[in-house]
C-alpha cells in the first residue's frame, strides 16, 4: 500500500511538473549529444520559449501565441502533452493547443499563419494537437510547439542569441542508477555551475534520489512519526492484554479455589487459547486484507492515470 502510495504520487509529479530529473542551461547542441550518449542518461530533450506570458506580442489570428520548440521527446516522454496526430517532422509543420483547435476549429493539414511583433509571418502546416497547459489557460493564449530547427529560425527572426542562451537541455536518468552521483559526474566533467543545472526536487525525492536537505528532514519526520504510532500501537495493545490476563488469571485462581485441579486449570487455559487463536487469528487476517485492499482502491482512485 506505501508502495502504492509512492508510486500514486510519483505520477502526480511527473504530470505536474514533467519526468525529468535535471535541467541543463547554457550548454551547446554537442555537449547536450555527449550526454545523451551516456549510458546511465535515458533521454536529453531541448526545449525552448518565445512569448511565454502572451506580453510579445507574438499572435495567431489577432490572438497571443505561446511558442515552444524542441524534439520530439519533450512532448511524447519530459512532458507527455500530444493529444492528437503526430510531431512536427519538419519546420513547416506544427502542434497547436487544444483550446486554439476548439475556438479556431481547426483540422490537421490546415494551414496556420503566426505574425511577429515585427509584422513577420511564418506559416505552418497542423500535425496534431497539444493538451493545454496551466499557463496557456491561466494567461488565456494559444500554444504552439515547432521542431527544433523551425522554433530557432522564428527565434533568430527576432535577435541573434545564441541558441544555449534560450535552449534548456532537460534529460532524464535511468532509474536504476545512483542519481545523485550522476549529476555530480556531469557537473564535474562539463564544468557545470549549480546554476546551470535544476533539478526536480519533488520528482527525485519522491524517488528516494534527492541530496536535498529539506527533503531528508521531510523523510527524517516521516520516520520518527512511523515509530511513535508503532509504539503508541505495541503500548495500547500491551496494556489491553495485561488487564484481559489479569482478569483470567482472577478467574482461573477462583477456579482452583473451588477445587480444580493444576491439570484442570491447564486444560481449560488450553481451551480458550485456542479458541482465541481459531478465531482472533483468521479475522485479524482477512480483516488486515480487507482493509489494505480497500485502501488500495481508495489510492488508485485519487492517483493520477
């Protein structure tokens, strides 16, 4: 059920937040493949944003845009956002979010325009569709994400940054490995400041991977919280068992007193011991099973899908 229970959450982190362990800055295209090309590393996916709060002026048809770009697995394993239809494969090709599909009523194959503050027009044929965003909904926008190549050539369209200066790099480890000792690892070998690289804190100490002190005083807490309850447990039932025994031991002295012999006395303990047993024994466990399978519905009903 703790199992269970992890797992449940580990799920609402990775669709809260994204299934990515770390994010890198400021690095090149060829450092980011050196990565990727890790053994311990699972995926290294680039991501960027243009006109992330609507305040660009970017638009399609008169309304604000959000452009992203990156490769296809940002969107099919980082963040998990297609809907419908397939990824960009090439620049002229692009995603658009639900809500511009459902206001625009807009089909894959048709053909979209977005203008730039400099009055620029890209056009872009529809691969599939986006789900929406917290942030496109909050700021009432649409979204749009372009491969790679088409999101730098409509960025560079506007300044001549560098592509590392806007371009996160987000990879994401094989679970089987010592995590912390992995980012260590590219940090010490890229020469990589702590300010280049974010990790996802909920995501890796969830997962037990995390060096972060305030999630080992979170875990630091659980524990010290299991062993009061385990021993406010062990306490209450140690103490019923002392009075039920004291009361037994009352009764099978009145017992003796009234002439019973040590053999009689010894039978009839016996007797209600194992009546205790072939009751208490097989309810405490169906109970148990009952209970935790119960629990478990109850945890898979909340947990994210």
């Amino acid at each position: 059920m703790a199992d269970m229970f992890i797992r449940g959450q580990i799920l609402q982190a990775q669709q809260e937040n994204g299934n990515w362990h770390i994010g890198i800055q400021n690095i090149s295209d060829e450092d980011a493949m050196l990565i990727s090309s890790r053994p311990e590393v699972a995926t290294v996916a680039d991501y960027g944003t243009l006109n992330f709060r609507g305040e660009q002026e970017y638009t399609l048809h008169g309304k604000n845009v959000s452009i992203c770009g990156g490769n296809e697995s940002i969107v099919t394993e980082i963040f998990n956002v297609l809907d419908e239809g397939t990824f960009p494969k090439t620049e002229n090709e692009a995603m658009i979010s639900i809500n511009a599909k459902d206001t625009l009523k807009l089909k894959i194959g048709e053909q979209i325009v977005i203008t730039t503050p400099n009055g620029t027009e890209f056009s872009y044929i529809i691969s599939g569709f986006m789900k929406n965003s917290a942030n496109l909904m909050r700021e009432d926008v649409y979204g749009v994400f372009l491969t790679t190549d088409g999101f730098r050539t409509i960025y560079s369209n506007e300044t001549d940054v560098n592509p590392s200066e806007y371009t996160m790099f987000f990879v994401l480890f094989d679970n089987k490995g010592n995590i912390p000792k992995e980012i260590a690892e590219i940090k010490e070998q890229y020469g990589l400041s702590d300010k280049q690289v974010t990790e996802n804190i909920t995501l890796l100490g969830l997962m037990g991977q995390s060096d972060d002190s305030f999630m080992a005083q979170v875990y630091t807490v659980a524990i010290i919280l299991f062993f009061l309850v385990l021993m406010a447990g062990v306490l209450m039932i140690a103490s019923s068992m002392n009075t039920n025994v004291a009361q037994r031991t009352e009764f099978f002295g009145m017992v003796r007193c009234i002439g019973a012999t040590p053999k009689q006395v010894m039978q009839l303990v016996r007797k209600e011991v194992m009546n205790w047993c072939r009751f208490a024994i097989p309810l405490g466990v169906i109970g148990g099973m009952v209970l935790v399978w119960v629990l478990c519905f109850i945890l898979r009903q909340l947990s994210p899908q």
